[in-house]
C-alpha cells in the first residue's frame, strides 16, 4: 500500500457516504414508523380482570402491584350458597423497573393486558413511571387492532358459538313467520 493510498480509500468512503440518502429518523419532528406489535407500555382492560394475580407472580421483575379484598355475592338462587369474588382496588406496574419482556401479557388468561405500541411517557421522577388503573386504562384506546386471523386457521370458537346462536335466532324467527 502506498503511503497516501489509505487517505483516498477514507476519502473515498466519506464522499460515498455523503451522497447516500440518510436512514436517521428525525424524531421528536418525525414520528418513527414503528413495526407492528411493538412493545411501548402495557394497557389494562380492567373489567376483564379477575385479580387471579397471576401476572404479578410470573413478573421476573416484581414490577406488578396488585391490591383486592372479597366480595360477598348474593346467591344465584333462592336458597343457594352465597358466594365470593375478588375486587380490584389497586392495579399497578412501575415501568422504571418493567423490562418489556411481555411475560405478563402473555399469562394472563383472560386477556387483561395488551401492548400498545406508545412510548413518550418518559419522566423526570422515577416515580411517576409507575402507573396506577386508570393511566393504565388510559392506554387501552392506544392498542391496535389485532391482525384478521389467517385465511386457513380454524375459526375462533367464540365466533363460531355467536354464530350458531344467531343462526338458531334467525331460523326461529323464520319458523315464526
Ligand atoms: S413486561 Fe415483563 S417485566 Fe414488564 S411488567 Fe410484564 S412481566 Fe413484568
Ligand atoms: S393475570 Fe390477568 S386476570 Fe390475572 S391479575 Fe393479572 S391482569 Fe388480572
């Protein structure tokens, strides 16, 4: 290698670099074309929550906080056993500790917690990232659509029990007629 040919080569490299068009997104000026299913904060759909505090278990950060105390319900029946359930009073997850693994979605097993693909909620108080129900809730109108199902899969049993019922409504309507 003669001396000054390393120079040209580097030169060289700057010049291409220069006249390629730049990858670097401007953000905040530009909002960042994220990926779909993009992990930004977890969203609470609270009424489906049944405080089964499996998320809280399974959480490898112990960044969940849950809080609930039980409720007498009144028998279905005359006559019949009173019975219990769990109420939520508080809902929690400190997103200073979360390490978006997604483990807590993933548990739940009445789908309670989505991901929703939002990320400017950084604070100047550590504190402040831990956010309670209702912010939680808060972020539920941010998550997206789930995709359509494959054309190929199975259809989902719900869909299918709400459509046998509305088939079995619409041929005793006809039966009627
Ligand atoms: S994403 Fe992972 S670390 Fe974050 S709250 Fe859920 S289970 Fe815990
Ligand atoms: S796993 Fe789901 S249902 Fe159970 S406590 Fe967590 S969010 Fe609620």
């Amino acid at each position: 290698m003669t001396p000054g040919s390393g120079l040209a080569k580097g030169l060289a490299v700057t010049l291409r670099t220069m006249t390629r068009r730049a990858v670097t997104q401007q953000y905040p000026e530009a909002q960042p074309s994220l990926p779909p299913r993009s992990r930004g904060v977890i969203g609470l759909f609270e009424e489906n929550c049944t405080v089964c505090m499996l998320c809280a278990r399974e959480c490898p950060d112990w960044c969940i906080y849950i809080d609930s105390h039980k409720e007498a319900v009144p028998p279905a029946a005359p006559g019949g056993r009173e019975r219990s359930r769990n109420v939520l009073d508080r809902f929690a997850i400190d997103f200073a500790l979360c390490m978006y693994c997604g483990i807590c979605v993933e548990v739940c097993p009445f789908d309670a917690l989505f991901w929703s693909p939002e990320f400017e909620y950084a604070e100047t108080d550590i504190r402040d990232l831990t956010h309670e129900r209702d912010r939680l809730r808060e972020w539920m109108w941010t998550v997206p659509e789930p995709p359509p199902p494959d054309d190929a899969a199975e259809e989902p049993k719900e869909v299918a029990a709400a459509r046998r019922t509305a088939e079995k409504l619409a041929a005793r309507q006809e039966g009627d007629a």
